[in-house]
C-alpha cells in the first residue's frame, strides 16, 4: 500500500493494511456452528477451510498436545463445545502443527464478540521467534517446576461454576470455558478408572466438599485417569477451599497432579519386599507361609465355587544322609537343585510350588482328577529319580497326594496329604500314595 501521510489514511485504508498484515481472519457463527475464512496466509492454508464445522475449528486451535500436532483422546473431545463460547473480547496464545511441519508454531488469536449476535471474528497472527522465544523461555522454566500439575481450575459451589481452567498439556495459558460444574463432573467421571468412578463422584459432590473441606483446608485422593493420549496414569485429585470470611462462600481450587512415576515405583518395591516376605532364600519358591496362603485361598476359591484342588507332598529320601555324609553345603545345594527340578516340571501348569520346612515341599494342583493327579505325581517322582544332584548323585522322593473335599478344613486336607507322604515312606520310599 501507498505510504501516506497520518492524516490522509481512510477506514478502508485501514481494512486493507489489516487483509496485508494479518495472517488469518475468521467470522464464525456460534448458532450454526459454522466459520468461514475471510483471509488466511501462510500455515493458515493449511490449518483453516474456506468454510467448516466451528467445533472442529476448536479442535484444530488448542484440543490437541501442546508441543505436537497429536490428537487428544476422543473422551477429552466431549469438552469441545464448551470452549466455544465468548461473552466478551478474549486472547490468548497457541501453538499448532501443521502436516508440513513437526516444529510447533506459536499464534495469537484474538477474539471479538459481534454484539446482540452469536458471531464472532478470529483474527490471528503467526508470531515470530524473537517475539515470544524470552516469553517461551520464562513459561518453560515455571512449566519445569509445576510439570507434575495437569489440570488445575477455579471452582463456584454456590453458582455452579468453574473458571481459569488450565489444562497443561494442551497449553500453557488459562482458558475460558462455559462449562458448569455439575457438567464438568458428569464428563469427567467417564474419564475415570470404572472401579473409582462411585468414589470420584462422592469425592466430587457439592455437598460432600462442603460439609468435609472448612476455609483454607485441603483434600485428596488417588485414583487412576485417562491422560490426553488416551492412558490410564495414577494422579492425585486436589481440592482446596479458599480462606474467606464468609463460611457460606463455597470456593475452590481443583488440581489434578500427575504421580503416576511415584505410584509405579512405590509399587514395583512393594512388591519386590511382597515377593521377599513370601519368597524362601535358598530356593526362589514359595516360603512356608507363602504356600500355606496359596493353600488356604485355593480351598476358598473351591468352596466358592472354583476348580478342584489336590495337595502334593514331596519328601527327599534319606536327606539327613546327604546332609551327615557330605555336609550342610552339599545338602543346600541339593535343595536348590530339586527346586530347579519342581520348577521346570511344573513350568505352564496350573500349580503352586513352595518349601514347607527342610526337604518337604508342597505343590497345589488345580482342576485335575484323582487319576490326573496321581500321573502328575508319578511323572515327577521319575523325574527327580532320573535327574543328577551333583555331589550327592542321585536321590528319590517320597510323595503323598489328598484331594478336597466339601466338608474338608484346611487340617483335614493337609493331615491326609501328610499322612499319604508317610504312607510312601513306610512302603519302601520312591513311591507316591493318594488318600
């Protein structure tokens, strides 16, 4: 355009300086939720249509992951239509990708509100790195400190409302929203895992918040959320009522803070330490009280209802021997090596293996027959027959066997499978009996 003295430029010069210098401008129709695009340059080609779908346009701008062009999951998608809404001017700053390009770009979008009419126009700027590279610096450095925090939003019990919601993965900056929180709830919830979906809407409730939470406290709990991609991660749900001299005044803040790093670690030593406490330390099997809690569950799952259950009793023959003759390393060894045998024996079969005290092992069988059971029994007697003990050559076992009854305690089921053991002892040992 001409270069003009100040007092020469006209409104329509203004208009047209505008279309040069501005990179898109949009009108969009909130009742038909329609746009159409007056002007777009550069990635505006790409990113907007000649006319669209509004809601989808809200979906290109800012319901996608901040630093990429990835789409969020389809559950957060039901919240579109509640950020399209504009009472009054709004601006703000995105970043978007376009197909073309993997690097995000930042925009401004401003938006001004058609008055008396459900119109509005977008005007937006692509701006350049030395316009927001020191700004992108600073919220980088507090976004590094406050990472952990996903969600966060302003809360009116009294009215019904929310505001100032922030969602950080989607982008740094607050939001305007016209979503109730009564909606909020109702759609939140579907994003929480089934089985904490009762607690979160009890948590949640209105007046739960008010009669648990006084001025200026906090409370939470964990639970585990679908994160924007779609995956189910640990957070801990935060609210804090504001301190205000009114009591009646029901204000709060709501985070959502992301701990699924700390849950996963805190359970994977939970249950190396679980996996110690039941774990024998020269074997690797079950330890006394591991297997006695494998017994007692399957004997409950039976009576429940649940397969057949068998016990097993193996017992070294003549290991005092061993023990006497070559000493008690030897004799260790020979245990970890039966371990070995068990181990591999009952490799993908539905069966529990654990020492019960010195050289007595005990197997819990699921689902077999008496028949079943005794072929099991006599495969593993052949076995360890057959297999080779290092120092101590070769050794047999012993092995008694008692199926479940209904009427059976634990006593009963385990004294018969203890006294079948003896049973193979007395006939002559390398035997399996079944009582």
């Amino acid at each position: 355009m001409e270069n003009k003295e100040l007092e020469e430029y006209t409104a329509e010069d203004l208009m047209s300086l505008l279309d040069e210098n501005v990179d898109a401008i949009v009108m969009v129709d909130a009742k038909l939720n329609r746009y159409r695009s007056l002007s777009r340059k550069g990635i505006f080609l790409d990113v907007l249509d000649e006319t669209g779908n509004y809601n989808d346009l809200i979906e290109k701008l800012w319901f996608h992951l901040s630093d990429s062009g990835q789409e969020i999951t389809d559950d957060y998608k039901a919240f579109i239509s509640y950020y399209g809404e504009f009472k009054g001017k709004y601006s703000r700053r995105l970043k978007i990708t376009t197909k073309k390009s993997k690097t995000p770009c930042v925009i401004q979008m401003n938006v001004y509100p058609l008055k008396g009419i459900d119109k509005y126009v977008f005007i937006m700027d692509i701006l350049d790195d030395e316009e927001y590279i020191e700004e992108f610096m600073t919220t980088r450095k507090v976004k590094t400190i406050q990472n952990t925090y996903l969600f966060s939003m302003f809360v009116d019990l009294i009215e019904d409302t929310t505001s100032s919601i922030s969602v950080t993965e989607i982008s740094d900056d607050t939001v305007k929203s016209t979503i109730s929180y009564s909606q909020w709830r109702l759609v939140t919830v579907n994003m929480i895992w089934p089985e904490s979906q009762e607690q979160f809407l009890k948590f949640t409730d209105p007046e739960y918040l008010k009669e648990n939470l006084a001025p200026g406290n906090t409370i939470s709990f964990d639970c585990m959320m679908k994160n924007l991609e779609g995956t189910y991660i640990w957070v801990k749900l935060i609210f804090s009522r504001a301190q205000k001299a009114d009591d009646d005044d029901f204000k709060f803040v709501f985070m959502v803070q992301d701990i699924n790093d700390d849950v996963q670690e805190r359970m994977a030593t939970l249950k190396k330490f679980e996996g110690l406490v039941h774990t024998d330390p020269l074997t690797g099997l079950y330890n006394h009280g591991g297997i006695n809690g494998e017994i007692h569950s399957a004997i409950d799952s039976y009576k429940n209802g649940g397969e057949s259950v068998s016990l097993m009793m193996i017992d070294l023959d003549n290991f005092k021997t061993i023990n006497d003759t070559y000493g008690h390393s030897v004799g260790d060894a020979t245990l970890k090596t039966l371990a070995e045998v068990l181990k591999q024996y009952v490799s993908e079969k539905n069966v529990f293996v654990g020492r019960w005290g010195g050289e007595e092992f005990v197997i819990i069988l699921r689902g077999m027959s008496d028949d079943d059971a005794f072929a099991f029994a006599e495969g593993l007697r052949r076995t360890v027959e057959e297999a080779e003990f290092g120092e101590a050559g070769h050794i047999t076992c012993s092995i008694g066997i008692s199926r479940l009854n209904n009427k059976d305690s634990f006593e009963d089921v385990f004294n018969r499978m203890d006294k079948a053991m003896y049973y193979s002892k007395e006939a002559g040992r390398n035997k399996v009996t079944i009582l």
